[in-house]
C-alpha cells in the first residue's frame, strides 16, 4: 500500500498597506520587526525557502526549498508585497512550481480568491472578480493557468462552486465537516453525515447541477478533504516538533483506507515556522528523510487525481467554512466563534460592520454604473480586467486597457475619471478581507484596516457620491460597541485610527518642499503615490517657493498647487499648500507668503484663508515618515552632542575603573554615558577597517569590549554585528567561485575576530552562501583531488573548516580525505 501524502500550506497575510501611500506603517506589536509581514517573513517565508535539515548531532546535513514538496497558495495581496520585499522568496516559490512541474507533471501552487473575501457572503459579482483577479494574478506570477483555487476559509455554497466550475477549476480543498452526503458514483444511495463520517482518504466529485436537482452532463468539480486529525494536530497541537513521530501519524492515518489511500493536510502556511518555531525544519525533515524511509509518496493533489480520479461524489451544506461551525457566521455575527479577547467578551460588532460595509458596497456600486456608463462599453467587465494594471500600471498598459473598453478615445481627464472609478471599486473590494471579522474587536488591527480601504473608497467617490457616504457608513459603525472601553465603538475606532491615515496630495506637496527647508535641492520625486515635479522654484532665505504638478500614479489625475514651507525651530517645519493660483498670480503669491510665513506669522491666517491653503507640520505626517523626518533633522545636532559625550566619559573613565574596583556600583547616568560612546565608537572602529583580517589591526577595538566587561557594561553590540555581518556576508559571496584559499582562510580568521569581539552574526544568510559551494564546487574539487600537495588540497581544507564554523556537517568530506592524507603521512618522500 503506497500512501499519498499532500500537505498544503494556505500562505496568507491580509493586505496591510495604508491605502494612499501604499506602504506597511509601523506595526509595534510586530516588534521587532518593522510590521507584521517583515516578521513572518523572517520567521516563516523565508526559512521555508530555505530550510535546514540537521543529522543527530544537530548539524546541518542538507538546505532544502519546502515549496518543492508541498502545495501551496499564496495570498495574491500577500505576493504583491514579496515580490518587492522578498524576490528570492518569490522567486523560490517560482522554483519549485517549476520543479515540481517537472517531477509530477502538475505544478505545486495554486490560485486563491484575490484578497481574501468570505464569497458566500459577497455577491455573485463580486465573487466573479475575486475569482477571476486570483487567477489573473496567478497567471502573472507562474506562467500558467491554475489547476485549483484556494476559497478564503474555505467558505462555500453551491453559488461559489459554480463560478469555479465556469472558471475552468479542476479541484477544490475543503473540510471534511462540510459535507452533508456520499455515494460511490453510480449508486442511489447516500450515506449521510448523521450514519458515518466522511473518509478524507478518497477524492470525491461535486457535480453541478440545475435549478431542479439535475447534474449538468459531467461538469463538476473534485474535491480533496484534508484529514482534520492531522490537520489540527499540525495546526494546535504541536505534531511539527517531531517529524519521526509525524511520520508515524501519517502512517497510522492511512491503515484501513482505501488501497491508494490519499492523506491530504491542509494547514494555514504560517504553521511553519511563525506559529510553531523551526517548524519548516520539521517539514523539511518529513519530506527530506521521513517520507522515502517510509516509503510514502510526497505529491500534490493535481498529479493524485490525475492517476486516481474520484469514484465517490459528495454533496456541501447549503454553507460552511473550515474556521466556523455556525456556516458563515462568523464573519457577519456574534456566532460564539473567535480568536483572542477577555471574559465575558462579545462579537455583537460584527452584524452592524457587515451591514455598514454591505450598504456602501451597493452605493458605490450604483455610482460606479451611472459614472462608468458614457466611458466604458462595459464597467463590471473593466472591472474584472483591472487586475491588469495593478499588475502593470505603466503607460502601455493603460493604453491597452482603454483600446479595449473604452467606448470612444477618451480625454485625459476622462480616463482619470474611469480610473478613478475603478479604483474606488479595488479598495471596496479589499475592504471585506476576511480578517476584520475574524478576531475579538473591531479595535483589531485587522478591522481598523478594512475600514481604511473603506474610508479610500468614499474619498474616492466624493465627486460622484449625491449623499455623504462616510455619515452613513458611521450611522452602522455607532452600534458596533468594541469590547474595549477606551475605544466606544465603530465611530470612535474611526475618528481615531481610520481617519487619521488619510493622505493627500497636500502632505506630497509639502514633503517635496520640506526637501528644500533641509537644505537640498527640489527634484521630480515620487511621494505618497503622486508623482511630483516642481516649477517654479524660489528661494527666499530660509524660505523655499515652488509650484508643484501632482500626478496621481493611481488614478492619474492632476493637481497644481503653489506652495512654500520653512523650518520651525530645530525640530519641525510650517508648508502652506494653496492651489496653484489665477492668471498672473504666481508672483503676487511670492509676496504674501514671505510676509505670511516670516516671523511671527503676522498675516498667516487671513492668507491661508484668502488661498484656501492647507497648513502641515511634522506632526501631520504618517509616524513612519515623521520619524525619518525627525531623524534627519537630529541628525545635524547628533554630531555635537557625541563629541559633548566623548568629553563627558574621558573625564569619568578613570573614576569609573576606580569605583569599580573598589566593588562599587556606577551611577546610571555614567553607565548610560559609557555604553552609548563605547557601543558607536566600536561600530565605527570596525567600518573603518572595512574587513581587515590581521587580528592585530582589531586591538583597539578588543581593548574597548574587554573594558566594558571589566567595568560591567553591557554594550549595543547590534550594529557593529550588523555591519560585520553584513561585510561577511559580502566576503563569502565574493569568494564562493573563486580560488584565493587566502581569501577563504581571512574569512575563517574574521570569524575569530567576530567571536572575540562577542558578536552576533546573520548565520542563515551565511550558511545559504556556503551551501551552493559545499552542494556543487566542493564535491568536484574533491573528484580532482590526488595529492595533499596539490593547491587544491588546501583550498579544500579552507572550505571545510569556515563549514565547520557555520555549523556544516563535514564527515561526509572528510572521509573522502582520510586516505590520500593517511597514504602520504606514511610517506617518508611526502615530508622535508
């Protein structure tokens, strides 16, 4: 009996970007990580692209990419942003569809309904563009159609079904507890959920049906039911911190299954390695020595039905979902279903922030027929093809898209307008992310998300909207009470973390001129999603004039304002945005606003009125640019204050040492002092030997951590690690095709220093630099090997011993050394 193991891993993060600037903010629960994305990408991601398999001493024996042994999707929102955060993840995943293409003759990876939508819920319309922009957007990515689709929750009706069916999908993943009955096809009788339990170690097919019941010929679709005791056990109960023990679960799962039993997993991704540490070496392990030991079958669910084609059918409840016993309940109820919270919490919040969004959904959809109807043959049909410019916003590719829907050859302002229009129907779109009804509030990170992308998508609307869309939505948001007593309700959780995340061309205007209050000339540059070029520009002492044309690179709508800005003390900035003024007003505006903004600001109220300008100052930016904002304006007093320290701890180094040795305590503030000079003065030492390896030239550098250790403080080794590091890191790459075995054993000697100076070091960017040498060079250079005396012999021993320092299982090499080493050790001509 072959077993067919499948383990597929559902790879998603709602989408986190503000949505007018198109950038992650600042996320401190995610510490410290920058956000949530940057930490499950470090924790999970990519160790899965890369993952360690270790022998029994804990060594590492083989790196292996997991997305080749496992299906999987991937969040299209969420590939968006590895794309540009991560390529090598991407380009891993890539990888692995091609190799497994090639092994199975179906590729690993499959689509996923585009941004995480509960379809059950959504309209028929919506639900065609969320399946249709998964698969476009797969298309894009891997180079081929779909064999599957990925149903956020796994939520279905017969509805959603469909759709698949019509879009050409083979086969569907879902939860044995959604279906109702089976039969083995051909027979009359159903076995129904109330006699037995579904055997999950089969294929089933779904047929499609008319309006009476009757099945359509043979169209339908498969559908894989993972095994929800191991499912759940991978998930919750641990089962990834023992791969031999996993192994043999598997392997009891299949006894008294079918004669091909088929054992199918299905598990959010983030299980390996984000929700259980070192779980993708778990996975790594099963699938690189557990699995042929076994002798199971590691395969996908496309390549299984292909030789295995379903001889049962099955029918759904009516509604389900993997993540909710009450249908679809928890994603527009107070079901009993949810994540996290405090006693005697409630999701009451749910309904009125279903209906909230549901009746903004109709409103936009009624503006966006009426607005789109003189522009396009067909809006919805544009619709589902926008996906094509969120893939390629270029100019080429705006031209295509408006020769094929454009009724007539539009002006530039019309297509603004349709894009526009179009626009405000992608944020309504990610606005129903599944996530902002999963957890325990509506306060939740997640919530507060969506209903940014709602809060864009009324702005969006605003110059079509014939009522105030945001009063309301705020009218629903009221009832929703947050368990949470500082934050009310919906309304409040508005006021305060949604509205506040809107930026406008204003703030773009204003951070282009701010460039100039810091000293630096005004270029184009792009800010905040609008592209920005400044004329004319006028400098009048400390203050900076320009106009600036803002070209929104969404919707490519243009803006002109006339704007100036100046410093406000050391540590903030006053712009005023007006637009761009009358005939002849250009220089008229240059005189008001020197007067309006000098000092003192004697005029500058009645002059923002007169200009309907728009005042910003640091604190009206985003945290993430206010704080590099502030930093660079730090900067300039930062060197002032280190030589003031220098100073400051010259002077209390020797009565330091003396308290010290007398078993006395340093106060703090002299503590704080010496830390802080000694941590930067140690980073800096290091970048100025650039990577030197004569231990000699790191003496002073040695000298200043044994001091600190002798006077008990604990130094900020983290950028002097980061810096070394990385300088290793580049050292290792610039050597792994080469020859130099001094440069191999410089490496080996940094790798001291960096002990000796107890740094830390990035060991997985490292080691996956080694590998490919230890995979493909090493073996060969070994194949070649004759003489101890040969060149070769001592790069060879340079390779192993930096491979020893990283952690490499070497036993294997030097056992292959071993005996032309022993042949001339006894060799009286070998020795002078």
């Amino acid at each position: 009996m072959a077993i067919h193991l499948v383990i597929h891993g559902h790879f998603y993060q709602p989408p986190r970007e503000n949505p007018w600037t198109g950038e992650i903010e600042r996320q401190e629960g995610a510490a410290p990580y920058h956000d949530w994305n940057a930490r499950i990408l470090a924790e999970c991601y990519e160790p899965n692209a890369r993952s360690r398999v270790l022998d029994e001493d804990g060594r590492i024996q083989d790196i292996v990419n997991n997305y080749e042994r496992i299906s999987f999707n991937v969040g299209p929102t969420l590939l968006a942003w590895l794309n540009e955060a991560a390529p090598e993840v991407v380009a891993a995943l890539l990888e692995a569809d091609r190799v497994s293409r090639t092994r199975l003759g179906h590729g690993n990876a499959i689509a996923q309904a585009y941004n995480h939508m509960i379809l059950p819920l959504a309209t028929r319309r919506d639900r065609q563009t969320q399946i249709s922009w998964g698969i476009r957007e797969f298309e894009s990515r891997f180079g081929r159609r779909p064999e599957a689709m990925w149903l956020p929750e796994t939520a279905v009706d017969a509805q959603t079904m469909e759709l698949l069916v019509r879009a050409g999908m083979r086969y569907v993943i879902l939860s044995p507890a959604q279906a109702v009955r089976w039969r083995p096809l051909g027979e009359s009788r159903w076995i129904t959920a109330a006699e037995a339990e579904l055997d999950p170690r089969r294929p089933y097919r779904w047929q499609l049906r008319d309006a009476q019941g009757r099945p359509q010929g043979d169209r339908g679709i498969d559908i894989g039911f993972y095994h929800a005791p191991l499912s759940r056990g991978i998930s919750f109960q641990h089962y990834l911190r023992d791969a031999g023990a996993l192994a043999s679960r598997i392997a009891e799962a299949a006894v008294g299954g079918p004669r091909e039993p088929l054992i199918l997993v299905a598990t959010d991704g983030e299980s390996f390695g984000h929700h259980e540490k070192f779980g993708d070496m778990c996975l790594a392990t099963l699938s690189a020595r557990e699995a042929p030991a076994r002798g199971f079958s590691v395969t996908n669910l496309a390549a299984y039905l292909t030789q295995h084609p379903p001889t049962w059918e099955v029918e759904l409840l009516p509604v389900s979902a993997w993540s909710c016993s009450h249908g679809v309940g928890r994603w527009r109820e107070d079901c009993g279903c949810s994540t996290g919270g405090g006693p005697g919490w409630n999701q009451r919040w749910r309904r009125p922030l279903r209906e909230g969004l549901d009746r903004l959904r109709d409103s936009l959809a009624e503006i966006f027929v009426e607005e789109t109807a003189p522009l396009l043959h067909d809006g919805w049909a544009a619709r589902d093809d926008y996906i094509e410019l969120q893939l390629d916003p270029s100019a080429a590719a705006r031209d295509a898209f408006f020769a094929r829907h454009a009724k007539r050859p539009l002006t530039e302002e019309e297509r603004a307008r349709a894009l526009r229009l179009l626009e405000m129907q992608h944020q309504a779109m990610l606005m129903y992310a599944s996530c902002g009804w999963f957890f325990a509030d509506i306060s939740g990170i997640e919530t507060v998300q969506n209903l940014r992308y709602a809060w864009r998508a009324i702005e969006l609307a605003e110059p079509f909207a014939p009522l105030d869309l945001e009063a309301v939505l705020l009218e629903h948001l009221e009832r929703a009470k947050s368990n949470v007593p500082a934050r009310k309700d919906g309304r409040h959780v508005w006021e305060q973390a949604v509205r506040p995340a809107r930026v406008t061309a204003h703030e773009a205007a204003a951070r282009l001129l701010l460039e100039g209050a810091l000293g630096r000339d005004l270029t184009p540059q792009v800010r905040f999603r609008w592209s920005l070029t400044p004329d004319p520009i006028a400098r009048e002492e400390d203050l900076t004039l320009a106009g600036v044309r803002a070209v929104s690179q969404v919707t490519g709508e243009t803006l002109r304002f006339a704007g100036a800005c100046r410093r406000e003390g050391r540590f903030d900035f006053l712009a005023a945005i007006a637009p761009w003024p009358a005939a002849q007003g250009w220089e008229s505006f240059l005189g008001e606003a020197k007067t309006a903004l000098g000092p003192g600001h004697p005029d500058l109220t009645a002059w923002v009125g007169r200009h309907a300008a728009r005042l910003v100052r640091l604190g009206d930016f985003l945290p993430d640019e206010r704080r590099a904002i502030l930093q660079e304006m730090l900067a300039e007093t930062q060197g002032s204050l280190e030589h003031a320290l220098e100073l400051l701890c010259a002077e209390a180094i020797p009565a330091a040492r003396a308290m010290v040795d007398a078993g006395m305590a340093l106060p703090a503030w002299v503590r704080a002092s010496l830390e802080a000079t000694w941590s930067r003065q140690l980073a800096e030492a290091l970048q100025k030997l650039d990577g030197v390896s004569d231990p000699a030239r790191y003496s002073g550098a040695m000298d200043l951590v044994d001091q600190a250790r002798h006077l008990g403080l604990a130094l900020d080794l983290a950028p002097a690690s980061l810096w070394f590091g990385r300088m290793l890191v580049h050292r290792l790459e610039a050597i792994a095709a080469g020859s130099d075995v001094r440069a191999w054993q410089e490496v080996l000697e940094l790798f001291h220093i960096a002990t000796r100076l107890t740094l830390s070091l990035p060991e997985r960017p490292l080691q996956d630099r080694l590998f490919p040498v230890l995979r493909e060079r090493l073996p060969a250079l070994l194949q070649g090997l004759k003489d101890p005396r040969d060149p070769a012999y001592e790069l060879v021993s340079a390779m192993l011993a930096v491979s020893s320092r990283l952690n490499f299982r070497t036993e294997e090499a030097r056992e292959r050394l071993r005996p032309l080493e022993e042949r001339f050790a006894t060799d009286p001509a070998y020795w002078p």
